[in-house]
C-alpha cells in the first residue's frame, strides 16, 4: 500500500491505499495507531483504480507526502510507533510579541491594580475588573513582568490575593492563572512556586498541587502552563468556561501536543490525566473528567 502522511500544526495522521482486484482498500488515522481499514468494491478493476487515483490527488491537494510504505509498516506501533513515525508537534506561538509601548503597559498596569482592588467586591464587579486586565496584558504581549516594575507589583498583589486566607478579600485563582497565560511562561513558574509554598491549607490547594505536578512531570514549560490553565477552570461557577467547553479547549488546542509529547516518553494522555489527584476537590474532578472526555 501507498502510504501518505500529514504532519501540521495540531494534526498528525496518515492514509493508504491500494487496490486488489475490484476493491478499492485504505486504511487512516493518527500516526501511532493501527488506523481503520474500509474497502470498497466496485463493478471492475478500472473503476477501482479510478477512485483510487482520484483519492491518492485528493489527499496531496490537502498537504499529505507520501512516505516509504515499507519503512512505515515495519515500525513499532502504538506510543513507541507514534515517536518513531511522525515529528514532534510544535506548540503554536502563545499570545503577542513583547512590547515596550509605554501607553500600552500603563493601561495594563492600570487594569491590574484595577482588578486587585476589586478583592471582596460582588463577583460580577471582580469578573469585568479581570476581564479588562486580562484584555489590557494581551495588548502588551508576552512580557516577562520581572522586567517591569509597573506591572510586576499588581501581579504580586493578585497572585497573594489568589490564595488570601478564608475571611480575607481574595480573587479567583483561575482569573490569575489567565492573566499568567498572557505573559512569559516565567511568570507562571513564579506564582506557582509562591502558591505551593504556601503549602496543603492554602485555597485551591488541590489545584496548586496539580499545576506543580505538571512542572514536574512536563520538561516543556509552555506545554506545562497551557494544561495547567485548563485544570485550574471552575467549570459551573458564574461567568466561567463551561465543561463542555473546558473539553472542547483541550481537544483542539493542547491534547494533539500533549499526545505528541507524551507519546515521545512512551506515555499516553489519559495515564497523565489519571495521574492528577482531584480528591477533595469537586470542579478539579470535573475539569479532568471533562479532559478525559475530550
């Protein structure tokens, strides 16, 4: 069989085909995988070697490169045969380039002591106050706030606010794990360091645990803040992502690469997942069932 490979942004699979007698036979799906085997029969040998000229244009028209079938079929199937048969997938650049517009980073540094001042307020008014900060850092791109005194503090301040004792005026720890997710992942591995030494009584503990487990258990960092920033969603509370769309984030924008990086470790998505400890924490448990799911 002729085999075809398309290896691009979040896909990566494969497709052959071959014609035996009067039936046209491919066989698709991810690289790794055995695929699926469909066979279709048609009145003469001619009608199938139609179709099967017509599939084979069809599929380099959509990208595929044909590859050596021979070196193809020998190789180890599964996550081993995944590593050995398709490129690493590269994660899509996150956010903006880095500015240094001065009117920009003033706004943003204006949103975020905005949103560190609605601590304790109605949640409707903490919601649009880190909405706006949310909006306000992504117009200055990815900065490491390390290098800009202006912001760094009011983050400092939202990220102690993250995990401010019960009674306390506090923020959402999922709306600063959104404003980390538009700066330099470097800003991530702060907080999280300050929130896990915090230790197992801080709010939203389970949930700290998780993301420095992901640190741990995931040499890419960028692949690292992406997961972690869907496990820290509260799916069901007033103005968050659902957990349909929670699972519908993951499918599209982080599992083929976090696939494509675990089957490189002779891993699996769903062993990771299974992985995180979500006792004690009812919405951690929803959002992994939801990226189980997905």
């Amino acid at each position: 069989m002729r085999r075809f490979e398309f290896v691009e942004g979040t896909s990566a699979k494969f497709w052959m085909a071959s014609v035996e007698g009067v039936n046209f036979i491919v066989v698709y799906g991810r690289l790794g995988t055995p695929g699926q085997r469909k066979e279709k029969a048609f009145p003469t040998e001619d009608g199938a070697r139609k179709e099967y000229e017509k599939k084979v244009a069809e599929k380099l028209r959509e990208g595929y490169h044909e590859v050596a079938a021979d070196a193809a079929e020998s190789a180890p199937s599964g996550a081993k045969g995944a590593a050995a048969a398709s490129a690493k997938l590269e994660l899509p650049q996150r956010g903006r380039a880095p500015t240094t517009d001065a009117a920009k980073i003033a706004r943003a540094a204006g949103a975020l002591v905005g949103f560190a001042r609605s601590a304790g307020r109605r949640s409707w008014v903490v919601r649009r106050a880190a909405d706006n900060a949310r909006r306000a850092l992504r117009a200055v791109g990815t900065i490491d706030p390390a290098s800009v005194a202006s912001i760094a503090a009011p983050l400092e301040e939202l990220v102690g606010l993250a995990i401010a004792p019960k009674g306390q005026k506090r923020v959402p720890l999922e709306s600063v794990c959104a404003l980390l997710a538009e700066l330099d992942v470097a800003a991530f591995d702060r907080a999280v360091d300050r929130w896990k030494a915090a230790g197992a009584s801080a709010p939203g503990a389970k949930v700290i645990e998780a993301l420095s487990k992901q640190r741990e258990s995931l040499e890419d960092p960028e692949l690292a803040l992406r997961v972690g920033v869907l496990l820290s969603a509260r799916p069901g509370r007033a103005g968050t992502v659902s957990k349909h769309g929670v699972a519908k984030r993951f499918a599209k924008h982080v599992k083929p690469h976090l696939e494509s990086y675990l089957v490189s470790k002779g891993g699996r998505v769903r062993g990771h997942l299974d992985a995180i400890e979500t006792k004690g924490d009812p919405a951690l448990a929803s959002v992994v069932s939801a990226l189980k799911s997905a």
